[in-house]
C-alpha cells in the first residue's frame, strides 16, 4: 500500500504544481506548458528525481487520454463556418509549412555531411508539431483572432500531413539507400489515415445525433467522456490515430448536431487536470542527456527546423492572402514538437537500423528544445499579432 500512497501524495502535489504554474503563467505571461514541464524536469528523472516509478507508469494512458481530448477539441474548431471562413489559410499553410520544412531541414543536414537517407528521414521528423501544446497557449491567453482560430485550423489537420510527409520520406530514403521498395510503408499510412477517418466518422455521426438529447442544451460530461474515450480505445484497438480519429469525430460532432450551441464544451472543463499529469510527466521522462550527445548536428537541425517553419508559415500566409499582420507569426507559432516526433523516430529506427542512434539523438534533443521554447515562441506570436490588430 505504500506504493500506492506515495503514488497518490505525488498526483496531489501534481496537481497543486498545476494550479501554481497556472497562476504563475497568468502573473508572468509564461506559457503554463513550459512551467509545468520545467516542474517535470526538476522533480523528474533528469532533475531530483522525486515521481515515483508507479506515477511513471501511468504517462502513456494519461497521454492518450490528453491528447484525445484535445483531438475532439481541434476537431470543434473546423466548423463549416471556420472553413467557409479561414479553409483557404489553413490548408494552404499547413501545407507549406510541412514542404518547406522538408526542404530546409533535408538539404541543410546533408550539407552538413549527414548521409542522405538519414537526413531526409529526420526532415519528415521535423513536420511533426505538438497539438496539445498549441492548443493550450491559446486557450489560456484567451486569444480568439481569425490567427488564433486559423492556428487551430492548422494544428488540427498538420498531424495527417506529417504522416502522409513521413511515410514519403521512408519511399524517398529506401530509394537512395537502396534497401527496397518503400510503396507498402506508404501504403499503410495512408490506409491508417483514412480508417482513423472512417473511425471518426462511425463515432461523430451518431455522436452528432443523439448526444445532448438527455438535457437542453450541451451534451452531458458522461457522454463526452464516452465518446472521448471510445474513439481512444477502438484506434488503440485497430491501430490506428487516435488523433485523426477524434479530430474527425469532433469536426462531425461540431457540423452535424444543430441542437448543440458549441460542441463538447464540458470537454474542456475535463482536460486541465489530465493535461496537467501530462506534462508534467512528459516533463519528467525527457532525456536531456542527449542534448550533449547529439552535438552540432542538433544544433543544425534545431536552425534548420526552426527557418523551415518561419519560411513555411510566411509563405503559405502569403499565398491564402490573409492579414498582412499575421504573415510572419504562423512559422514562430507552429514550433511545439513532441510525441508524435518520437514515435516517427522510433518507426525510421527499425527501418534504417543504421540510422537508429543518429535519428533517435536528434529527435529526442529536439524535442527537449521545442517543448521547452515552442511555447513560449506560441504565446509570443499570439501577443504581437493581438497587439498589431489593435
């Protein structure tokens, strides 16, 4: 049993942390995801290393649960009316962002000496962004722009990008390297991303239909609960995105229930706590050894990825015609990277063995610095677009 209260005296102290970071961030203008990560490190295995291994054990569920609420969430901002109305920037910037940071980070490794396949592999890591995080710098400086809007837009469909990207890259590299046909990785992501549609689907139309029925108004917190939670379980189950899934079954849910005056707005008085654990585990788990390790090619990686974005972002907001104020801040904005990198990482590992350590340094390193910093650049961006608009 002492396990287990030593398990539970950390959650509630976890939670207490969450509370003061969030009273610190609205005091300090400090993203609240940089603080609680920051408190992940210090009472983490990289810092005192105070969490307890039972608490550790939990991050992988506590994860999924996050990150699939905040799937449903983004999935509520892709309303008809949102498309009708920033569609155009959207998907053109999110386009561009995922091509050019491809190019950058690609071409700026292998001149850096880094063998061609590797470097073409770690570009396609590059495209992944952290929704979560996006997500919760917007909602807590309470920014509701067209640019905050148009960024939920962008982070909510950026994940299918970064695999379509990926499972790409794996044909591109296997072709150079000259270890086979890459057509069957392809293959399979895109079957993976249009069953986690279809799953989105299944769930979202009936979802749309009957869920806050039993009350006037917003769906009950069980149901949104439920609905969370299945679509988690049956993408686990078949193996497929659990965010692509519920971001599907949230834009449905959003468009098809007319009786809902927002879609599963009890969703977001359920995520803090989650997002709490979240972090702060994530906080505690990160490898920041391996920011030594990976040496300058880190450091190349992290200037490449970071003028990929910038680039990216401009560009695509130039060619959707949006507010000229707001141009220059999607790149900065759309630099949060974390799990699903790692995943990537670890996928090109067991594809390229030779490229395993090189490819897993680098994504790890990197994700220490963009979890860090990426929300900060987020929160930055979000204030002076504000401040040019007023």
């Amino acid at each position: 049993m002492q396990g287990y209260a030593s398990a539970l005296i950390a959650l509630g102290l976890l939670f207490l942390a969450g509370l003061a970071a969030d009273a610190l961030g609205r005091r300090t203008r400090l993203p609240r995801v940089t603080l609680l990560l920051a408190c992940g490190l210090i009472a983490g295995r990289p810092g005192l290393d105070l969490i307890p291994s039972t608490l550790e054990a939990i991050y992988p569920i506590v994860s999924v649960i996050a990150l699939s609420m905040v799937a449903f969430l983004l999935g509520g901002e892709l309303s008809l009316r949102t498309l009708r109305q920033h569609g155009r920037a959207i998907v053109a910037i999110s386009l561009v962002v995922v091509i050019v940071t491809l190019l950058t980070v690609g071409l700026g490794l292998a001149a850096l000496g880094v063998p061609l396949g590797a470097a073409v592999m770690i570009a396609a890591i590059a495209t992944a962004t952290d929704p979560a995080a996006t997500y919760d710098v917007i909602g807590q400086t309470g920014n509701r722009s067209s640019f905050a809007r148009t960024l939920k837009g962008i982070v909510a469909i950026d994940d299918a990008w970064g695999v379509m990207a990926f499972a790409l890259m794996v044909v591109v590299a296997q072709a150079l390297s000259g270890t086979g046909s890459g057509v069957e990785i392809m293959l399979d992501a895109l079957v993976e991303i249009g069953l986690s549609i279809a799953l989105g689907l299944v769930i979202g139309i009936p979802g749309g239909l009957l869920t806050g029925r039993l009350t006037g108004g917003e769906p009950l917190r069980i149901e949104a609960l439920g609905l969370v939670f299945l679509t988690a379980g049956l993408s686990l189950w078949f193996g497929l995105s659990y965010l692509i899934a519920g971001m599907t079954a949230g834009a449905v849910i959003v468009n098809l229930a007319r009786h809902h005056t927002r879609a599963f707005r009890e969703i977001e008085h359920l995520e803090w706590p989650f997002m709490i654990i979240f972090f702060i585990l994530a906080g505690a788990t990160l490898e920041v050894d391996i920011l030594w390790t990976a040496g300058p090619i880190l450091l190349g990686y992290i200037v490449f990825r970071l003028t990929g974005r910038v680039l990216g972002g401009w560009l695509g907001a130039m060619l959707s015609h949006v507010p000229a104020p707001e141009r220059a801040w999607y790149g900065p904005a759309l630099l949060p990277q974390a799990g699903v990198a790692i995943g990537m990482a670890l996928i090109a590992g067991e594809v390229f063995p030779e490229y395993a350590a090189t490819i897993t340094a680098l994504a790890i390193g990197a994700t220490v610095v963009f979890e860090l910093t990426g929300p900060l650049a987020t929160e930055y961006a979000l204030r002076r677009v504000q401040s040019a608009s007023n």
